[in-house]
C-alpha cells in the first residue's frame, strides 16, 4: 500500500521560502501523476500545482505562479514545492496526492489522486 510522507513545513515570515518535500513508499511514483493541494481553517481543499507523469507538464494556481514550483526526482521518489515570497495567505495544511488521470497529466482534478499523505502546515506570519 502507497504511503506519502511530507515534511518541510513550518513556521516563516511574510517574503520567506520553504520547501515541501513528499516521500512515498509502496509504489514507484513514476507511473504517477503528483500534485499539492492545501486547505486553510475554515475553508475546503484547494489546488495548488500538479506535475505530470514524465515531469515534462505543470500545472498551478493562478495565485501562485511565479511563486511556487512544483519537481519531481523520480530516482528518490519524491515531489517537492519549492515556495518563494510566500504570502500570509498561503497558511495551510499542505497536503501531496499521487494518481493516474488520462495520459499521466497534471490534474488540478482532486479524484484524479488515489493517494494522499498527511499534510504538513505551514505558517506564514505578516
């Protein structure tokens, strides 16, 4: 069975970085599309950015391109976001999926993802 571990979350002020990394075990992640989602208090889960099955395609949210960047390094089976000038409003619970949609592409689409970890949160002050 797939298990997903992020880490890399914390606290840090308004204009810092952090990087998510997402760790899997169970399965190559290969033959899998990833994506991040986040889910602030009080509101649902969002897309955040996703990247294709080859690694070739991305995919993310308007509110963070240019900011944030999705990567993969298959060798370590591992995705990461890397997340510059974060904004107050990027506080969230922070969450990878792993997942097969049509043709391996990055989906935004959340029930395009069969495996979910955690979630790591992450605190960005003003």
């Amino acid at each position: 069975q797939v298990q997903l571990v992020e880490s890399g979350g914390g606290l840090v002020q308004a204009g810092g970085s952090l990087t998510l990394s997402c760790a899997a075990s169970g399965r190559t992640l290969s033959n899998d599309a990833m994506g991040w989602f986040r889910q602030a208090p009080g509101k649902e889960r969002e897309f955040v950015a996703a990247i294709s099955r080859s690694g070739s395609n991305t995919y993310s949210l308007d509110s963070v391109k240019g900011r944030f960047t999705i990567s993969r390094d298959n060798a370590k089976n591992t995705v990461y976001l890397q997340m510059n000038s974060l904004k107050p409003e990027d506080t969230a619970v922070y969450y990878c999926a792993a997942g097969r949609p049509p043709r391996g592409s990055a989906s935004y689409i959340p029930i395009q993802y069969d495996a979910w970890g955690q979630g790591t949160q992450v605190t960005v002050s003003s």
